[in-house]
C-alpha cells in the first residue's frame, strides 16, 4: 500500500500536481487494477443488497419524488430505473440521482465506520448508469466498483468531516468519480480534474443529519451521483477545476477540515495490488443506523430476562459516535418525540432499544410507523434510555485492526429493585466478525425477505443470476441489475406534472397542466 501525506500547502510553497492528493487518487482511479475473485463475490452481493432496499422503497414518497424528476428527463439508450421495465430510459445522471435515492431511503445497506462515516455502496448507482449509457460491460463495472469501493474507504480511514460537523458526501463524491474514471479508462488528467470539481462541490453540514431530519437524507447519494457524473463530464470536455482541492490555502482542509496546519495520511494500493477496501466494509441486518445494528441484536438477545414493567433505567456505554450521532449526547430532543419523522428514529438509539427490547425483533417497516412510536409504554421506556461514552468503546471503535474495531456497547438495564442486567455486543452479528458473518446466501435471502410478492420468480432469478455473474455479463445485460417489477407495482412510472421539470412536457400536458 501507498501512503500520501497530505497537507496545506502555503501560498509560496510550489508542488507539482502530481503530489496532489487528488492526482494520487486519479492515477490509482486509471491504474487497471486487478480484482480478486473475494471481491468479485462481494461487489455481487452488494449490487443485490441494493437492489433488496430500493425495491422495498420503490413507492415511498422521496423515492417516488425522485423517480418522478429522474422521467422528466427521458434519453433514447440512457440508463434504466429500478421497478420499471428496460425500456424506460433517462439520462445517466438522472437515473443516479433517482436509484440511488431508492437505495438509500431505508437506511438499511453497506456501511463502513472509522474516521468519518459512509455508505459506500452509494457509488454504485451512478456507476451502473454509465455503465449503462455507454455500453461497458460487467468486468468494467466491477473494476469501477473496486475502485470507487477502494477510495471510499481509504478517505473515511484518513479524513473526519463529522468533526467539523461536515457532511459525508465530501467522501463519496471523489470515490463516485473514480468509479466512473475507471469505468471508462478516462485519461488520469481528466479524472483528476474531475476530482477536485467534485471535492470542491461536495462539501456541506452535518444538519442534514441532526435535528428534524427530512428525506434530503435519502437524496444525498443521488445528489452526489449526479453531480459526480456532471464533473466527469464537464472534465472530458478540457475544462478544469478549483485545484489543489486538499492542499490549497484556501482548500477544503485549510476552512473546512481540520485548517492550516491540518494533515492525514492517506492510503491506497501500488500500482499492480489488488483493491479489497470492499472486505472491510459490511452491511446491514436492520433497517437503522449501522452504530444501532449490534445493539439491536444485544437487545433482542437479553430481553427474555427482563420485566419490561420494571425497567427503572436503561443505560448505554458505548463510543464516541454512537453517543453524539445516534444517542443523548447528540442533544436533539427530536430523538425523543413520538411524533418524530421515520428518519429521526432511525438515528435514535433511545427508540430503537426500546422498541428492540419490547418486540424482540426489528422491522424495516413496523418498527418506524407512527402508531408504533407512539404507544404509551414505548414511550416511557424509550425515556429511560440514556447513552454514555465510554473511552474503551471509542478506542475500540478507531483500532487500526479490523478484528479490533467495535461498533456496538455494554448495555445496563436497572431495575426497580436495584438490580443491574448488564451485557455486551462488540458487533453485528451480521458483521464480518460478528457471530453470523453475512455471505452471498445471506444477502439473497435478504432481498428475497424484503422483495417477496413484489417481483416475478423469472424476474428475480434472472437478476440473481445476473449478479452472481457479474463479470460474464455483456453490455446489453447489465439493464438486469435494475429488476422490473410487474406491471401497477410501481408508481409513478411517467412525469407526474407536479414539479418544474414537468413543464411543457407532452406526457404531462396531454392530461394536465403543471402546478
């Protein structure tokens, strides 16, 4: 591996672009590199892990808002939509704008935790619609995977953004473009070009995050998609970008991150290593916050031992993140309202623990509905739960070794009588190093669990079987990775003449006028 020490380059200090971190990730981005069968296994799985969580929100508001915008903006061999069939076609940066929304709308894919956050397994809408648009086959989409995967990880090891209450899309914009540089084996100028547009837009707060939390948080990968494949493009018509991005005295890390004397080490392969950042990354079992998988299990495993009745308080011992971002520490008394958006809950540990405790199960549905977050006894237990942080989860959660890192916590249940039920869950069991490590069969059964009654049997086998596939498959198949859905399940398949983008259109004037 090769480690790239960036830093702020003071005004009066000369470099070649060629120490520009952006360069660095620019020329491993066009490198070619090789991928190994565990990592052809895994970009498969995750390309069905998608594909599970964006047809189960196929027709929820935001993803249905952002079909609708994506079908004001049809293109003749453009790139397909989940739900609808192949023949409907939109632009490539519409297509990732809308099906990466679907994916994201449940919170309930890849994540992986270290310095900062991410969902890596965003990059890989706007990456299949390239695909699609440009007719790559599927050995180049899975080297773009790799490669976008690769990047992702290696920024969120190196670069906190949550520190400075950034959000995480400054991460996953630059790795969607190197997914796509590699993709397309676009020269190394033209990515790195493409990079520091990328980095330069990609920078914006955490309060989409915090607070009353909104659907934007669903349409932050598509938005970041689209505009990564805008930067791609605008940088192979020749034109250039804010640069040194990083480095620059008026850069991101000089105003945004940790400023002037900021500094991180970035790792990524040597020219000739094979990317496997994807292994370190890992999914999700339950539709929440990854830092509340593990504790949903820690949960669902004690509560047969408690009288939910006489509960007198429950308390959380666990990292650094997961008490500021999901916990009391975040300081949002959002988190603690019945009446609270499906989004806020899916952030608070309070809720999720107790409902965890009281239903002995969690669903990605059930678990969010306002009735349920509403029941009486839901709610006092819910306010009994407070969360701590305990500096040997943090230290856990930030070890260099991967068999090291923990996500979960040490759970305290003190009863009304004194009495203390206490027990502990490093990670998922879902995780790589969890008690059931999720594989290809798992992932399967997940969209099987999550798609059942929604998809053909020949549908969903011919999609299964295109994505264990992955890299036999012709440019004309990868319109599979999107399954259709039959006909009257998806809504809406055609511009719904609610918003701008549907002004003037013929398929929307010849029933009605917008607005």
């Amino acid at each position: 591996m090769r480690n790239h020490h960036v830093r702020v380059w003071p005004s009066t200090e000369t470099h070649a672009r060629e120490e520009e971190l952006a360069w660095t990730i620019a020329a491993f981005a066009t490198s070619n590199p090789r991928v190994t069968d565990a990592v052809t296994e895994m970009v498969a799985c995750r390309v069905v892990d998608n594909a599970a969580v964006a047809l189960a929100a196929i027709n929820r508001q935001p993803v249905a808002s952002a079909r609708a915008m994506a079908l004001c903006h049809p293109r003749e061999g453009g790139a397909t939509l989940y739900g609808l069939p192949p023949e409907t076609r939109v632009h490539a940066e519409w297509a990732a704008w809308a099906n990466a929304t679907a994916v994201r709308e449940l919170d309930y894919h890849d994540t992986f935790l270290a310095a900062d956050y991410a969902h890596p397994g965003d990059t890989l809408a706007p990456i299949i619609a390239i695909a699609q648009q440009t007719g790559q086959n599927g050995k180049d989409l899975l080297r773009a995977a790799a490669v976008a995967y690769e990047v992702h990880v290696a920024l969120v090891k190196a670069i906190s953004l949550h520190a400075h209450k950034k959000d995480h899309m400054a991460h996953l914009l630059p790795a969607s473009v190197a997914g796509i540089g590699a993709l397309l084996n676009l020269p190394t100028d033209t990515v790195y070009h493409a990079v520091n547009q990328a980095v330069h837009l990609g920078f914006s707060t955490r309060q989409s995050r915090k607070g009353g939390i909104t659907s934007w948080k669903a349409y932050v990968p598509g938005y970041s998609g689209k505009t990564a494949i805008e930067a791609v493009d605008r940088a192979m018509r020749g034109e250039g970008a804010p640069n040194p991005v990083y480095e620059g005295a008026d850069s991101v890390i000089a105003w945004m991150l940790d400023g002037p004397d900021g500094s991180y080490m970035v790792t990524l392969p040597e020219p000739g290593e094979a990317p496997e950042g994807i292994l370190e990354t890992y999914t999700k079992a339950h539709s929440a916050e990854y830092q509340a998988q593990a504790l949903i299990d820690l949960a669902i495993e004690v509560r047969g031992g408690v009288d939910l009745s006489r509960v007198e308080k429950v308390r959380l011992h666990t990292s650094h993140h997961t008490h500021y971002v999901i916990g009391t520490g975040a300081n949002d008394p959002q988190k603690m309202d019945p009446e609270a958006s499906r989004e806020t809950l899916d952030h608070s540990i309070m809720y999720i623990l107790a409902v965890a405790l009281e239903d002995g199960a969690w669903h990605h549905e059930n678990s969010y509905t306002s009735e349920r977050a509403a029941r009486p006894e839901t709610v006092a237990l819910w306010r009994k739960v407070e969360t701590r942080e305990d500096p040997v989860w943090t230290a856990r959660y930030h070890a260099d070794d991967p068999s090291e890192r923990a996500f979960g916590g040490r759970l305290e249940i003190i009863m009304d009588n004194g009495q203390v039920i206490s027990a502990e869950k490093a990670v998922a069991d879902a995780h790589p190093n969890g008690a059931k490590p999720w594989a290809w069969n798992d992932y399967v059964s997940k969209f099987d669990s999550l798609t059942a009654n929604m998809i053909a049997r020949s549908e969903r086998d011919r999609f299964i079987g295109a994505a264990q596939n992955l890299a036999g498959l012709a440019a004309t198949d990868l319109q599979i990775l999107h399954p259709e859905l039959p006909e009257g399940a998806t809504a809406p398949t055609t511009p719904t003449g609610k918003g701008l983008f549907d002004w003037g259109l013929s398929a929307v004037l010849s029933r009605r006028k917008p607005f």
